[in-house]
C-alpha cells in the first residue's frame, strides 16, 4: 500500500534532524503549521489573522494556556499602528513594540510548534523569515497549601505545587543567594517536560551535578505523564525492584531549603508538587521538619519516638511470632506474651492477612468520597477488629500487635520508606514462620546486608552507620542546635564544608591584658 502523500510532504520533525526554516510567505507558513498542530481538528490550538497597518500578521496560542487580558493588552497595541510606522521593517518595529520582557527570535516550524504547546504565543508576520515568541501564558495552578504528608505544629504553612515556576519562586524566597543554581532541562520526546536540576554552585559537588544532568538527558522515553516517579526510575541507579527510596521527596519549601544548604542537589518535575532530594540515605529518611520546630531537646525526644516507633513497626510482629511458637525461648517475666486463646488459623498466616487488610482498608479510605471515608473505617474496625476475633479467625493479640505496627509504618515520615518497611516487616513474618530462630536471625542479616549494598548516587545507604562515623551518627542520633552545626553532611562531598565559622575559644583571665 502507498504511503499517504500528504502524509509524506508534511514536516516531521522531532528537532534532532534539520528544521524546516519559516518562509516570508505567510500562507506557507499557516498552512504547514495547521499541519503540524492539526488546526482545525484540535479545538484549543487556534490560529487567528490579522491585518495591522496594511500588515498581514497571523498569531498562534492554546487556548486555557494563555492569559486573555494580556493577549488582549497586545492585539489593542497592535491595532493602534498605522501603515507608514511600519512599512519598512515591520519585524523589528513589531518586537520592539510587545511590552513584555519575554520575548525572542525563532526562524523555524518546529521551534514554533515547541512554544505554542508549552503555552507561549507565536506572531508570524508577512514578509519575514522570523517569528516572535512572547510569554503570556497562565497554567491552571492552585494555592500554595500545607502538604498532608508533611504537617506541623509550628512553622510555614507554604508548599510546592505543580506549576515550576511557582516552586523555584518558593525555594528563591529562601535562599537570596546569586550562587543558586536553577537550571531547565527537557526530557520527553513528545511530553517535552520541563525539568529543573537546583544546586548551590559553590556547595553541591559538580560532579554529581553532571551526573544527574548527564541522566536526565539521557532519557529517550516518549513522555512522564509519571513525572516524578518516572524520572525517578530513570536516573536513579541500581535495580528497579529495589523497595527502599534512593531519592528523598518533599512538599516543603523550608525542607528544600534546608537540604541545599547542606549541598544535596534537587530535581523539580513539571506538573508535580514533590520535589527530589539527592542523594540521601535510610537515616535522612528519618528526619522530619518538626523536630528543627522545637528546642534542641523536645527535638530529641521526638526523634528518638520515631526511631522507636520505626523499629517497633520493623521487629515487633516476627519477635512476638516467635516468642509464640517458643515459648521456651522468653523468660519467666516474659511468659504473658504468649496467645492467651488460639485462632483457627495460624499465627503467622494471621499477621500476613492482617496485612493484606490494612492495606484493602487504606485503599479502599482513600477511593471512598470523603463523606463515606468514616463510614469504611468503622466497617473496618468492626468486622476485622472486634469480629474476626470473635468469630476465632484472629486471637486478639494478634490484632493488637498488627495495629501497633501499623501505627509506626504511619509516624515513619517518608511515605516511601514506610512501604518499604511493611514489605521487609511481611518478609521476616514469613521466614520466621517457617523457620523459627535461625530464620530469623538470617532475614535480618540478609535485610542488613541488603541496606549495606544500596547506594543513591554512590552514597552508602547506611552512612553514617556503615561506614561508621561517629560524628555524623552523633547528629543522627541528636537533634543537634543550629549553633553547633558548623559542617555539611561530607557524603554528599560538598565544595564548601563550613555552614558558618567556628567560634574562638574564651580567653582565660589572667593572660594579655585588655586594652
């Protein structure tokens, strides 16, 4: 069969190959690029002519991605002009008179078609080999709330958003500092998603910059409707089945902020309010904004509530397994945490369908409206916690020690790690309960062993712990005062180390005199 004619004589272009150039004849040019867009067909490309001064202009935008009033704005300025002020170099006179300060050159199709579905507005004038390109376009964007996953007692009550303009204006609000770096890259060969790499240049270190940069252009997929997540598996190395996050995400400004000046590198997505931290580890996963919103101390306290809240999410449901399929194995003072009645279904079978209902609850709360959301959590409660047990599918401890486990996957604040752990929690439930002890002991070695060989960004996933080092297991362990935080985290082998200079000892009375 042949192929289409029409088909074959219009522009494909992907703008790695050579570009179709504009020609000064208007009508060529309108009519190879209501090819391109498929004008006509597509109801919100629109092409609209005109004739200002005896000068025949035709204008391209999308419709719901531009601002009418400044549209507007432009076409009365335009339509003041009169035949002898542009009869000769109309181009120039044209551009000079658009009062927006975006605004530029281009001299082919293809460049046209890039800027018209990314929201910026095209002026094609007749007798001219150029277009002008200006900016007056208005994403849809809502207002900078409080991200759920990550709220506060005390602090700011902005977060990201999906438009990156409005994001880079956040983290700019932060940090007034002309060595910040926000950088724009492209991936997606029809999404052409904006990508944002920010970075401290005289902190973050260059070669993970390049690295990161070098990735994102290595992208050959055909579009991130994903964003984030898809870049994410895209540039992050290692193997994709690997549950545990290698990037840290955050809705915050303050936490961007706060992770940039330490000399991580961040990745902002377009059409996405979470923004990538690089490279983390399992410890910084652990951290959250609401320990640095209280005093030093109350902030101690509350970290180590989470570390216990996370081992206790990670260790109690394979220790209480086994101290009920060995008694033997707990000391007299111990022996009450034993199943006090028996279920038809064993123990461990019990945990791992508590499991698979947790998460048939969770799914089903957050596909429910909200107005029926309660309504399921009662059902929930009722039917899995109060009947099963009494109907003995499930002995009551069993219950009890699956909600306390859920309570601490929920208080972990990556939502990402806390998934994470549920799946090596489900993993050493079932090696325990086919191997007792022995089974055990060698699913947290192999778990252990597993973390020790996750890198993100060739950064140990386990610093400071393995390798060990002490003083940055120090601030890990402690929320440590702003005033003695005078080095950057060195895993992320930043350019500049000192955040702010070392006070000089006192002076001992009795040494040089004052003067």
């Amino acid at each position: 069969m042949a192929p289409d004619k029409e088909a074959q004589s219009e522009p494909q272009n992907d703008g790695q190959g050579q570009k179709t150039p504009i020609s000064k004849r208007l009508e060529e040019n309108t009519g190879k690029l209501k090819k391109m867009l498929g004008i006509g067909e597509s109801f919100d490309i629109l092409l609209r002519e005109f004739s200002f001064g005896g000068k025949k202009i035709a204008m391209l935008y999308t419709q719901g991605l531009s601002n009418d009033e400044y549209l507007t704005m432009v076409l009365r300025r335009l339509s003041e002009l009169k035949h002898e002020e542009i009869s000769i170099n109309a181009y120039e006179k044209i551009f000079q008179l658009i009062p927006f300060s975006q605004v530029k050159r281009i001299d082919n199709l293809e460049d046209c078609v890039k800027n018209v579905l990314m929201g910026p507005q095209i002026f094609l004038i007749d007798g001219s080999e150029q277009a002008i390109v200006f900016d007056a376009r208005w994403y849809p964007v809502r207002t900078p709330d409080e991200p759920d996953l990550e709220r506060v007692v005390r602090g700011s009550r902005d977060g990201f958003v999906e438009t990156l303009v409005f994001n880079t204006a956040l983290i700019r609000r932060r940090i007034r500092d002309p060595r910040l770096r926000v950088e724009i890259l492209e991936a997606g060969s029809r999404s052409k998603t904006d990508l944002v790499i920010c970075f401290l240049q005289d902190v973050a270190n260059p070669d993970l910059v390049d690295s990161v940069k070098e990735k994102i252009k290595q992208i050959k997929i055909d579009g991130l409707p994903m964003a984030e997540k898809a870049v994410e598996e895209l540039i992050t190395p290692g193997s994709f089945w690997n549950p545990y996050p290698r990037v840290r995400y955050t809705e915050r400004p303050d936490v961007a902020a706060a992770h940039l000046l330490q000399g991580h590198v961040l990745v902002l997505v377009d059409t996405s309010p979470s923004v990538m931290i690089l490279p983390t580890t399992y410890f910084h996963h652990l951290q959250y904004a609401e320990e640095f919103r209280n005093s030093p101390a109350i902030g101690v306290w509350v970290r180590w509530v989470r570390y216990m809240g996370v081992a206790v999410s990670l260790f109690l449901l394979p220790l209480w397994l086994l101290a009920a399929m060995h008694p033997d194995l707990l000391p007299p003072a111990l022996k009450f945490l034993g199943v006090k009645k028996a279920a038809s279904i064993p123990i461990f079978m019990q945990f791992v369908l508590a499991e698979i209902s947790i998460d048939m609850v969770r799914l089903a709360t957050i596909h429910t409206p909200t107005a029926l959301s309660t309504a399921i959590s009662l059902i929930a409660a009722l039917l899995i916690g109060q009947v099963a047990t009494v109907v003995g599918l499930f002995s009551p401890e069993a219950i009890l020690y699956v909600a306390i486990a859920a309570v601490g996957t929920f208080l972990t604040p990556s939502f990402e790690l806390g998934q994470a752990n549920r799946l090596v929690r489900l993993f050493l439930v079932l090696i325990t309960g086919f191997f007792g002890l022995p089974g055990f002991i060698l699913g947290v070695l192999g778990v252990l062993a597993f973390l020790a060989s996750t890198r993100s960004f060739g950064v140990p996933y386990l610093w400071p712990l393995l390798p060990f080092n002490w003083a940055a297991m120090k601030n890990m362990l402690l929320r440590p005062p702003v005033a003695i935080q005078n080095v950057r985290p060195g895993f992320v082998r930043p350019r500049n180390v000192f955040r702010q200079a070392v006070p000089e000892p006192a002076r001992k009375r009795g040494g040089e005199k004052d003067r």
